[in-house]
C-alpha cells in the first residue's frame, strides 16, 4: 500500500542510538522509506537521533516531545544497554504508546526479547522496511498482525516468525529530511544486501543471498551523498566486491567523477574480500585519486585450519599478495583486521598472524575480539565452538580451550598499544627504527610494551605522558641508540601534532637553534608560508633541523608532509645541505663550470654531464644535494644509476656519483667530503647494494672506496683484465653486492664530446681554456 508523510491519527517515532554523533544513523530512515512506501495514510513519522554516550534522559524528553503512539527502536550491541533503558523510560511515560524493536540485535533472540522486557510490544526479525510499515498499519487501526517477521504476544503465548528477507531492492532512505539531518556527518551507503559467505561468527551469511540493488541508483545516490557536505561515505556492503565487474564499474565512476561530481575532500569506504581481486580491479585501485578511496579488508587469521573451521573461505596466499599490490601505491587507506580468540588459535598462532599482517603495512590494522552475536553460528553450535563468553553485551570470548582468560588478557594489552602506537600514526618512524635495531617482532613489541604500560598507567593518559612511557620502555631495549629513538619520535610528533610542541622528554637542548633556524628558513623553498603554523625542531644524533607545515595533511596517513634538512657550521656559519630543485639548476650548472675549468683539460665537460643529467631525468632526486651558505649555493654532488651486465646477461641497478663540484673559494674546507659521507649513508638507506665511481684511490679511499676488481667488476672501456685502480666500489649491502659481478658501463648522460661541451659552453659567460700541468688530456 502506498502511503505518504501526511498528518494522521497516529505519531510513529524512530529512534537510534549511535555510538558517536559522528555517525549518522542509516536504520531509520530506511524504516521511513518503508513508511512512505508501504505504509498507512494515517500514520506520520518523525526520527530521533541520540548517541549512547548522552543522558538517556535526554533521548526520551525528545521522542516524548512528539507526543508518539508507536515508538520504534534499532538495536545493535553497542546501544542495546541504552535502548534496555531507554525503552523502559517510554513505557512508563505513555503506557499506551506501541514499542518495536528491530535490528540484528533482537533478530534472532526475539522470543527472548520479548520475554525479558515486558515493556517491548512488538520485535522485528530481520530486514525492517515491509514489516515496520505493515506493523504500523495493523496498530493504526486494519488489525492485521499476522505479517512477515513480526514477533507478538498473544496473551502469555509469543506469536514467532522467520526473519524477514525481502525480495528485490528496498526504497531509498534519502529524502530532504535526511540530507538536512546529515550536516556533515559520517553518511552511510548500501548498494547491495545480503553476503556470499556463512562465516560463523557473522550475521551476514544469514540474511540471503547477494541482492545487488540498480548499479544506475548507486551511482545517483554516491553523487547526492558526496555532494551533501560529508567527507566519508561508507558502504555498508557486507562483500562490495561480491560481484567483481560491477565492483569495478563503480570505483571507475567514483575515479572519473573525482573533482566533478564528487568534491575532492570526500572519500568512499568499502568493506571487500581482498583475495577476490583481479589484476584489473588492483589496477583501477592503483589509479584512484589519493584519499578518494578506503578499503576495509577482513583477514581474522592466517591460520589455515582456523579459517576452514569458522567456514571463512580465503586464499591466503592471494589475499597477502593482493595487499601488498593495493598498498604499493600510497593511495588508498588500506584498513585490516584480525580477530582474537578464535578456535585452534593459541598465543603463538596468533602472535604469526599479527606479524603477517604487520608486514603487509596496512595502514590501519585493527585488533578485535571474538563476540558471540544472537544468531551466529559459533553461538548457536556450543558443542562444536565450545568457549566461555560474557552474557552481557557486546558477549566477548573470555576463554577458549586453545586461548585461556590470561592470554585473552594479555592480547588487550597488545590492542592498545596497536591502537596509540601504530593506528594512531603517531610513532610510525619509531616503529619502523625499533624493528630494525631490536631483532624483536612486530608481536614481540607490542606485546611486551602495551603489557608494560597496563602496569604503568590508565586508559586515560596523555599523549604526552604516554610518550614519555614509550621512550622509558623502549630505550631499555638491547639494541636501541636513545639519542636515535629520541630524534625518530621528534620526527613523528612534529609530523603527526600540529601544535608543534614536543613534549619534555623529547625537547633538545641546543643553544644554536636561534642561529640555525633563521639560516634554514632563509632559503626560499623553506620559508614559512603566511598564516601557515609550523613545526621545527634539531635532532640530537645528526645536524639536522626537521619541520612540518600544517597545511594538506596527507589524506591516507593522516600526517603532515616531513621535511628535514642538513647542516653544518664553517667558520662559525651555518651551511645547509638541501635536495636541489628545478629553479637551481642554471646556477648549479654554472658552479660545476668554475670548479672544472681547465683543472683536466682545458675548459671542462663536466658542466654538460649535469646538464644532461638535469634535462633528461636521470639524476637521483633525493641524492641531488646541494650546501647553500646564505642562499648561495657553494657545493654540489649529484647521483644516477647504472648497471653491471652479468655473464647470464642480467643487469643489476647500482649508483654512481658524479660530478662532485665545490667552488674554487670554498675548496679545501671539507665541503666535498660532507656531501659524500652524508649522500652515502643516504643511498645505503635507500636500499642501493653498492656505489661505483672512477676517481682518485687516495682521496676516496677514506670513504671505503676499493678496488672494483676486488669485487668482479671491470669496465667495459677499460677491459676486463686492465689494472684499473681508479675503478672503485663502495659497498652498502654486502648480500646484494655479493650477487653483483660482471661488466659496468657508464650511462649514455656522462657520454659527452668535447664539441658538445663547447656547443653548451657557449650559453656561458666566456672564460679562457688554458693547458696547464697535470691535465688528463
């Protein structure tokens, strides 16, 4: 029967207590579109929205202010206390008021319900849109209560019905009043209901199978919702990605919609099964504006034998490699989550899926304990899921015949510390030092310090407290540098704090950063932008100064873009060593030119082979590093990357540097040998095995140079046999290097003429060529 939202003789409220104001409720206005769709002409509706965490006082002054006749609850575990209360309150208020009950809370112990709280009149089983309308109808006055998924009483018997499962797509909750409710909230999305797996510890699996709504009203309602003054609209699809081709039809809409009809601040979240992705899929991911999309991706374990026995079909192999795929490109916030207390998963099974997972590099992994829900298998089937669970809600697992009460204790410690040390992203740098330097595993870490911390402190300290606990913990761990700990943690408070206020334990004490700091941010690409609040520090274990501008913090980190930037002082100056940028270099270019001139032949070539290395792209980015004294620049070295051809033809990428150019002035002050150790420490952090060069055996021999012979490296042009001592190698990687052998050749940039040279050169202020001693030619 089609109705409408038209005075009537009877006032429906629909209330729904969420977790946080953030979320705006989907349930009721689900419920309305089941009112104006199929509901009585006589009935009118009005939606109360709460949150659990104000005074239910206040939740029944505001449904009692519309005066209602039936009064329509959503129960889910995280508010079924409040509700329990809340009910109670209306029942004593307006006696004659109708009270229904729905949602997956009460879906599948509506018996129960109703035989526990005498206040509740009526619960609903299973979807709510069809039998909410009819119920209201049937109280309105057409008495007919005999409706799908509708449980009553008659007299002290309880009238039972199977849960409700409709068929085909329900109406659309958005209206006007909806929108005018959002006000910038979390909105929420369904596209689909129903999922194509029976886990045991899940409802999803027992409302149906998938019932995939018009592909054509997604779309319509993703642009409403992204236009509607919300940042995050997040799907509510069991498995968005049940049906793979119209998965990708709709990340493809929402990519090329990006900035059109979709604002570019509002992000889609979707619960999916990563090892159900093909190539494409990842692909279409991969191009996705970053922060556009977040995808939530439900892991539980990695014990296979666990996942067979709570019905949970996963190709484990395929999901870790699709997350490594999806996680590659930065784009997306990946969110995954593991499940404790489940069968055949003790301490140590579930302390190698924690480090699994961990090693995916989500950017949020999340700790969550078993719950047995009304309804789920694992409940309903003690005899094969035998463990004990609280009877309150939310019913978590206490103990378990593999997982005991201790150790279930134990692995909320390991949450916690999940939560503030890596979900937070608050000591992502930290973490990452901590797992180089201590041989620990991800596990280990956060076992032993969020265990530690539960001894030490309440759930309510600081984030300054709390990271003084972190640096007393883990500076007693073997292996840690606490002035390296100490400098890792400022990087990632001033990254991810926009105060810009270290906490005491982290505060530098460095008389010279007056000095220092009006000298770094003198130099244009460092100058703080008008109105824009910085952050700044010096770390204690290296001359730098670090800093963030907050401003663009980046959508899938939640942090702010790090910069940090070198220095030294000469002569009691401070010289800053900084990455080189386009606008640098003509003078860069220039200032090779005055440090090579006739010193190996006359004029030089060495100019062109930056050049060369400028135009067409082959320096090294972040191994570009020029010493600016006062904006200035005085020094310069510059990388690339080249092969070795092994004797099975397989080339290997090593680095190369070169030309390293110094002023004429300021030679012979150490400049050169500060970009070298820097840029090599550099290169070994980004992974490179080793760095070959052709130079002098003395001086760069004091960096570790040596033969490359030694190693079974020769160069083409020398041969394979030469004695060729100026041929050298720097090892960073002793492992890759060892795998390294074979014939170097020089990249095409540093293959340039003397003609050429003089063809660029005559782009330059003319200077004399002169043949002087010790010329190489």
């Amino acid at each position: 029967m089609k109705g409408g939202n038209c005075t009537g003789n009877k006032k429906v409220v629909i209330c729904s207590l969420s977790s946080k104001y953030v979320h705006s409720p989907l349930a009721p206005w689900c419920l309305a579109a089941g009112l104006r769709e199929f509901g009585n002409k006589n009935i009118e509706y009005k939606i109360v929205e709460g949150t659990i965490n104000e005074p239910i006082e206040k939740v029944a002054e505001r449904i009692a202010a519309e005066n209602p006749d039936i009064i329509g609850l959503s129960c889910y575990i995280w508010n079924i206390r409040s509700v329990s209360v809340l009910g109670g309150m209306l029942k004593s208020d307006f006696p004659g008021a109708k009270i229904i009950l729905g949602g997956p809370e009460v879906s599948y112990n509506s018996s129960e319900v109703l035989s526990i709280y005498s206040w509740c009149d009526f619960v609903i089983s299973g979807e709510g849109e069809y039998p909410f309308a009819a119920l209201c109808a049937a109280i309105a006055g057409d008495g007919n209560f005999d409706i799908p998924g509708v449980f009553r009483r008659n007299g002290s018997e309880i009238i039972e019905s199977e849960p409700y499962i409709g068929e085909g797509e329900p109406p659309s909750p958005y209206c006007k009043e909806y929108f005018d409710a959002l006000r910038g909230r979390i909105a929420y999305l369904e596209t689909s209901r129903g999922c194509p797996y029976s886990c045991a510890f899940c409802l999803s699996g027992r409302c149906g199978g998938v019932r995939f709504f018009d592909i054509e009203r997604a779309k319509r309602e993703m642009l409403a919702l992204a236009k509607s003054g919300t940042q995050t609209v997040k799907l509510v699809d069991r498995t968005f990605n049940a049906h793979k081709e119209r998965a990708k039809d709709l990340w493809r809409f929402i990519i090329a919609e990006h900035g059109k009809g979709i604002p570019e601040n509002v992000c889609f979240h979707f619960e999916i099964a990563g090892d159900i992705l093909d190539e494409e899929a990842i692909e279409i991911l991969g191009s996705a504006p970053k922060g556009s999309i977040q995808l939530e991706i439900g892991l539980q374990s990695f014990n296979e034998k666990t996942l067979e026995y709570i019905n949970r079909k996963t190709n484990t192999e395929k999901l870790k490699a699709n997350i490594k795929k999806l996680v590659a490109p930065g784009n997306i916030h990946i969110h995954i989550d593991l499940i404790a207390g489940l069968p055949f998963e003790d301490i140590n099974s579930f302390g190698e899926s924690f480090n699994t997972a961990y090693s995916l590099r989500p950017n949020m992994l999340q700790l969550g304990f078993l719950k047995l829900l009304h309804g789920a298998a694992m409940r309903e089937i003690p005899e094969k899921y035998p463990c004990e669970f609280s009877k309150e809600p939310p019913y978590e697992v206490i103990s378990t015949e593999w997982t005991g009460r201790k150790v279930l204790e134990r692995l909320h410690g390991v949450e916690d510390a999940l939560e503030r040390l890596y979900n937070s992203g608050r000591f992502s740098g930290t973490l990452e030092y901590l797992l180089a330097v201590t041989g620990l595993t991800p596990f280990e870490i956060f076992d032993g310090f969020g265990n530690w911390v539960k001894e030490k402190a309440d759930a309510f300290v600081s984030l300054d407290d709390y990271t003084a606990l972190v640096y007393e913990y883990f500076s007693e761990v073997p292996g840690v540098n606490n002035s390296v700990l100490k400098d890792k943690m400022i990087c990632d408070r001033i990254a991810s704090n926009a105060s810009g206020k270290l906490p005491a334990v982290l505060k530098v004490k460095n008389d010279n950063i007056k000095k220092i700091r009006p000298s770094i941010e003198s130099v244009p690409e460092n100058k703080r932008l008008p109105g824009v609040k910085r952050g700044f520090a010096l770390l204690e274990s290296e001359s730098a100064a670090i800093f963030s501008d907050y401003v663009n913090k980046d959508p899938v980190t939640g942090r702010y873009a790090l910069r940090k930037v070198y220095y030294f002082e000469s002569e009691a100056r401070i010289m800053v060593i900084r990455e080189e940028i386009e606008k640098d270099y003509r003078e860069v270019e220039n200032l090779t030119r005055e440090a090579f001139w006739n010193v190996y032949c006359p004029g030089c070539v060495e100019h062109l082979v930056v050049h060369r290395l400028h135009s067409e792209g082959g320096a090294i980015p972040k191994l570009d590093l020029v010493i600016e004294e006062d904006g200035k620049i005085v020094a310069n070295i510059i990388y690339a990357e080249a092969k070795v051809k092994d004797e099975h033809g397989a080339s290997h990428t090593v680095a190369i540097f070169g030309p390293l150019s110094v002023l004429p002035e300021y030679q012979k002050k150490g400049y050169g040998s500060k970009l070298i150790e820097h840029t090599l420490e550099m290169a070994e952090e980004m992974g490179y095995p080793m760095v070959i060069i052709t130079g002098s055996p003395e001086y760069y021999g004091r960096f570790g140079f040596e033969s490359a012979a030694k190693y079974g490296i020769y160069h083409r042009d020398f041969g394979k046999d030469a004695d060729a001592p100026f041929f050298m190698v720097k090892v960073l990687d002793e492992e890759k290097s060892s795998k390294i052998k074979g014939e170097y050749s020089d990249p095409e940039y540093y293959l340039v003429t003397g003609e050429e040279a003089d063809a660029f050169d005559a782009d330059f202020p003319p200077k004399k060529k002169e043949v002087l001693p010790g010329q190489l030619h």
